[in-house]
C-alpha cells in the first residue's frame, strides 16, 4: 500500500558496483544527453553494457541472467540515466519485456528469447497505445483470431518507440468481448509478414515514436504470452516495472548537472537557489524511488507506489527544465543551451508515456481507497 | 524498521491516541500540556535516544526521530523535539553533561557572560525561545570576553509569547542568572554549523509527522463529505488532488528518514549536509503544497477554529520557516553545491554526506 515502504539501504555490493559503472563509463565515447533512454539508440553501447553483464541483471543465470537485486540493477540503471548514457536500444527489453517472458512466458520462450536480451542483441517494443485506445489501454481493439495452431493478428499500435531498430513487439489484443478478460498478449516477430512499421515523427522531427501496422500477421501459437484472457493482469505488472525506475526522474539529469557547472562561475542568488531547490527535489524524489526498488526486491506488489513516484518524478523532470530556463541565460552555443533547448522540445512527453498524470492520480488515489 | 522500532511506535502511538486527544491538542493551543508531558515522561520517553549511563533511555538517533515524528503527528503540545533531538546532541557536542527533563536552545540570543566568582552571571535576553516556559533548562548562546560560548541555564524570567503554531515562543529574560563554571563551554563556528543542521533535522522530522496527519484527515474527509449526491472523493479533480498530497507526504517522508539515516552514520561535524538540506527544503515544500491542498479539499470547515485540521496546518505552516528561510536553505544548498563543482553533482546525491 501506499506510503507504507520501509526506507531502502543500498547494500556495500551495490555500492561497489557504482564505481565498476562511473569506472566503465569514463571509458565510454559517447555524448551526454537528456532523455536518452527514449532517443540514444547505441547497439554496441548496450552490447558493451551486456559484455560487463549488466543487462539481465536480476534473471537467473540459466536464461543468461546474472541473479542480481533489484537494488544493484536500481544503482547500475541510475548511474548511465545521470551519465546521459545512450541506452534507448536495450531499454524496453531489459526493463520490462524480459521480466514479463521470465515471468509469464514458456519455458521454451525464456531459453529463447531471453538470453538473447541479455547479451544485448535482442530489442523489444510495446505494443499498447492504438489510435483509439491510450488512457484507456483496456479498450484495445487490436484483434487475434484462431487460425489453425496459431493467430491472426489485425489493428495498429501507435507510440511504439524505437519499433524500427526492434526485433519483437509485445502486443496487447482482444481475444474476446470482455473488457479485461478479453485481452491476451502475443510475442509478434516485427519481420513477420503484414508488419508494417511508419514513423510518426516528434515535433522536432525526430524518429522515435512508430506506427506499427498488423494487417493479418501470423502469430505462431507458441508466441502467445502468458494465458489467452489474462493479458490486463500481466499489462498491470508490466506497467509495475515501467513506471518505478529511475528513468522517471533522471531524463533530465544532464541539465542539473549542467546548471551546476553554470553555478559554479555565475554564483548569483538565483542561479544558486534554483540549484538548491532542484537538487534537494532530486534528492528526495531518489529516496522514494529506492523505497520501491527495495519492495520490488522483496517481491512486494508496488502498482500504486510505482504509479506515486512516476507522478513526482515526471513532474520533477519538467521543473527541471523550467527553472534552469528561467535562472540561466545560456551562451550560444553552449552544451547548457543545447542540452536546454532539446529538454524543452522533449518535456511534454515526460508526464505521457508510461501513463498520463492523470491516470496515475487515478490509480493513487485508488490506492488510498478514494 | 527492527522490531524494538515496531514496538516503540505501537506503544508511542497508542499513549498518544488516549493521552494526545484532539481535546487535549485545542486546550494546550497557546501553551503546552505538562500533564502529557508527565505521561511521556514515566513511560521513559522523553529520554529516547539518550545513553542509559547518561541517564537517558536508550536507543539512538532512529528511535529520537521516531518519538519526534509521532508527537507531531499528534500535534503533542510537548517540547519532545529540542528535548530529543537537539539538546542531548548540543550538550555531549559542546562538552557538558547531560542533563534530564524538557529542554529548549536559543541558538541566537543578545546574551552576554561576565566572569564571576566560580562561574559566570549572563545579561540579556533571548526571543523566541521555542517551549522555554516548559523548560527545566535552557541552552543558550553567550558572548563572553574570550568569545562565544554555550551556557546550559536552569534560571531565566519567562515573558510568555506564542508562535502562529499556537506552540510557546517566550522571551527568555536572564539578568543576573548566575552559571557555574561546568555548565559554560566555549564553541566554535563550526559547531554553530553543526546545531543549525541538527535543528534543520527536527524540523524536517516534525514536517513529516504533522504531514502524515494532513494527508490522514484529507483522506477521510474526501471519502465522507458528500456534495451532489456523492463523496466528493468521486470527483475526478478531488482525487488528483488527494493523490498530489500523498505524493507531497510520501517525498517529504523518505527525505527526512534518509536524512535521519544520514546523520546517525555520519554525526555532523561542522560541515554544512547536503542530505538535510535537501530534506529540510523539500519537507518545507511539501507543506506549503499540502496544506493548500487539505484546505481546499477540506472546504469552509476546515478552516474554522474549531476543526482539527488547523492544528497541523498551522504547525506545518510554521515549522517550514523555522531558523532559516527556505530560499535562504535552497540557497547555501546551491552554494555547497556551486562549490563542488557540475562533476560532482551526481556523486553528492548518491552519497549525500560525503
């Protein structure tokens, strides 16, 4: 429940991990952005990343996994997010798609599709929001009809980030008329025939966000995820690990720690409060999230918590950018202004994805029994 | 939490719930309840946190903070916070001997020491002496010939005054109190450092406590007022803002037991900290944010005499500019920070204290 987590300590082998991270990424040729897990795609990166087995760092070391806490991989995610590491390729894959196969999939699925992900070759894309379904995930229309061993799959998902570097899509359907019972998930291969993946661009024409197109895709019966009719339970737990990590605070970091380098010769009152206030933001916000790291270590369900720290979290990633806007004049030219400029441009989707706002206040106050 | 902190709590919250009740917390607004106090006192409570050799009860920072933040949850009209969480500390810091029963500090007075035969006689007075008319002594700032020192002052005239908490905030009047020469220590500027992030501490533990209580009211009172025909907890714009403040409570919560943690491993020795900075900051945000919204959440009702909810907003309201402004906090943050340069911004986050 709510507010009721216990204060996290990180272990001394989490600890020592951090340094193994800040030591590889001093190592690493890359430029320091904001948002990079969404736009930073870097196939050797995450290959790098694998090679130091940081990839699959909780899973069993049977499907290539290296039975890690949850508190280690809190420390090694939270340490490339804060370094501006590109680390959009591996993202969907690590965080969520390979838990959900560890969890819900076959055992035939996991010796597959897992270690594969692991080593950093294998890419996973979401398949939830449709044109006509986005709050409201549990109206998906996107069909899957029997055909022979396997499905037939028609319909379209939208905001697919990065489906056009992605190997796979875990594809949310209706498998029936019940609103949740209705729904399965389906493992769609993205070469399969009547794949079709389109660019929606952002508004500064950037390739991220797909939509990808199903027009009677196959679907082999052993690529059903989990149980046909129990697709809303897994979404939820998959949602659990979507929206508690430190991607959800940390997409802006790289301009706080340019604001720092800023302060650091324009000591004014202002700069340096603004400092102050979104440091201790910061600072607070990463307490909480550590509180749910620890519960998900323990196995505890953390929907709700989860659904409170993004909330903060989001929010916090646009004042961020707001108020270095507001205390900075930046130079032309400048990283500051350059890292400024693409924060601005990128913030309106920090409180969207992975759940508006106002669908976490739903959930919140769900929690609090409102 | 160790199951002695379970225990503590249970027992804590249960001598609160009987002795700390809604009535007593209205009767005490403006002055303060010796007879909680006594009820604290016999269950061994006022001394949580002080070395049992010492006299003291036991236990350590954790437990002090624990006893702290469940009287402001209560919004106990005790001095439990300089008493646990301020005093003990000062003393054993500035070198004199522990000493029972309620205390208050006055870390800025215009009080000055003269030599006298054994001892010293201050002169001067100290306002805003949070909880001095309870107190059995008082540990106050003195200038003296050889500089700056700390007198720990069992005598003083009380000029009663109460803050917008409704909590004491007497002027402390010390003409002619006479100090032995055991109760005055010299202290540097880095111990005055120190007592300010120790009282920066409290506070930010008092601001959880009366937090967790606003967000306990508002809650109920969303799911038990009804307008239109249904609780107004329906409304899509009232759950937003319900599940807002739990965000509010939950932030300031974490922030101020990871700073607790912070200092029990790594006592403050002079050195301004970033943690509770960072925690005391954020606490003071998330009163001003939930005290707006339990208002308007609450309605008309909850803005009467006469409706609990006063109690913790207006300590919320206080407490949040206790000792130093938050723009001023937010500002030495950014200095510290400034200091320590972009590089190790992130470093100072994972390891706040270092």
């Amino acid at each position: 429940m709510t507010l009721a987590l216990p204060p996290a300590v990180l272990p001394e082998s989490a600890e020592a991990l951090r340094g193994d991270v800040r030591a590889f990424l001093a190592e690493q040729d890359f430029v320091p952005g904001v948002d990079t897990w969404l736009s930073s795609f870097d196939a050797g990166f995450s290959r790098r990343l694998a090679e130091r087995g940081w990839l699959g760092m909780t899973w069993p070391a049977r499907y290539g996994g290296h039975e890690c806490s949850a508190l280690e991989r809190f420390v090694v995610i939270e340490e490339l997010l804060a370094a501006g590491a590109p680390v959009a390729a591996h993202w969907v894959a690590d965080r969520q798609s390979g838990p959900s196969i560890l969890r819900f999939g076959t055992e035939e699925q996991r010796q597959r599709l897992v270690p594969p992900i692991a080593r950093g070759e294998s890419y996973f894309a979401i398949g939830m929001s449709e044109p006509d379904s986005g709050s409201d995930l549990a109206s998906v229309r996107t069909k899957a009809t029997p055909d022979g061993d396997g499905w037939r799959l028609d319909g379209a998902k939208v905001w697919t980030s990065g489906a056009h570097h992605c190997h796979y899509m875990i594809t949310l359907c209706r498998t029936g008329p019940d609103r949740h019972a209705g729904l399965s998930q389906f493992i769609v291969d993205l070469t399969a025939p009547g794949v079709q993946i389109r660019p929606i661009e952002l508004l500064t024409g950037e390739h991220h966000f797909n939509e990808v197109v199903l027009d009677g895709v196959y679907v082999p019966g052993d690529m059903v995820l989990g149980t046909i009719g129990d697709g809303w339970k897994q979404v939820t737990s998959e949602l659990a690990n979507e929206r508690s990590g430190p991607e959800r605070f940390l997409s802006t970091a790289q301009l706080l720690v340019e604001l720092a380098r800023y302060a650091e010769t324009a000591r004014d009152t202002r700069t340096l409060a603004t400092l102050g206030g979104l440091f201790a933001q910061l600072w607070s916000i990463r307490q909480l999230s550590l509180r749910v790291a620890g519960a998900l270590d323990r196995g505890a369900s953390v929907e709700v918590d989860a659904a409170l720290v993004k909330d903060l979290g989001t929010r916090f990633e646009q004042e961020v950018v707001e108020a270095v806007r507001v205390a900075v004049t930046a130079d032309p030219g400048s990283r500051l202004e350059g890292l400024l400029t693409h924060a601005v441009l990128h913030g309106p989707g920090f409180t969207l994805r992975g759940g508006t706002t106002e669908i976490l206040g739903v959930i919140v106050a769900r929690g609090l029994g409102l | 939490m160790s199951a002695e902190r379970e225990l503590l709590e249970t027992s804590l919250t249960e001598l609160l719930t009987d002795r700390c009740t809604p009535e007593v917390v209205a009767a005490a607004d403006g002055s303060w309840d010796p007879g909680l106090w006594s009820h604290l006192d016999r269950a061994g409570l006022t001394a949580v946190g002080v070395p049992e050799e010492a006299g003291g009860s036991g236990g350590g920072l954790l437990d002090a903070a624990l006893v702290a933040r469940c009287c402001a949850a209560f919004a106990a009209p005790v001095p439990i916070a300089p008493t646990l969480l301020v005093a003990p500390w000062l003393r054993e810091a500035a070198g004199l001997a522990h000493r029972p029963g309620p205390a208050a500090v006055a870390g800025t007075a215009a009080v000055t020491a003269a030599r006298d035969a054994g001892g010293w006689v201050l002169a001067g007075y100290a306002r805003r002496v949070a909880w001095g008319r309870c107190a059995e002594s008082v540990l106050v700032l003195v200038g003296t010939p050889e500089g700056l020192a700390l007198a720990d002052v069992a005598d003083g005239a009380v000029e009663p005054a109460a803050d917008a908490a409704g909590e004491p905030s007497d002027t402390v009047v010390f003409d002619g109190v006479r100090v032995p020469d055991e109760r005055v220590r010299p202290v540097t500027t880095r111990l005055l450092t120190a007592l300010r992030m120790r009282q920066a501490l409290a506070t930010t533990v008092m601001l959880a406590g009366a937090l967790d209580t606003v967000l306990d009211l508002t809650r109920r009172y969303a799911g038990e007022r009804v307008q239109f025909g249904r609780p107004i907890s329906a409304f899509q714009l009232v759950k937003r803002q319900v599940a807002q403040l739990a965000g509010e409570v939950a932030v300031a919560g974490a922030a101020a037991d990871a700073a607790v943690r912070e200092v029990a491993a790594a006592p403050a020795d002079g050195d301004p900290l970033p943690a509770v900075l960072a925690a005391r900051v954020r606490a003071a945000r998330s009163a001003t944010a939930a005290t707006a919204i339990a208002h308007q959440v609450h309605g008309a009702i909850g803005f009467t005499r006469e409706h609990r909810l006063q109690h913790f907003t207006r300590r919320l309201w206080t407490w949040r500019d206790a000792h130093d402004g938050e723009g001023a906090l937010q500002e030495e943050l950014g200095r510290l920070l400034a200091e320590r340069g972009g590089d190790r911004l992130w470093t100072t986050v994972t390891r706040a204290g270092v």
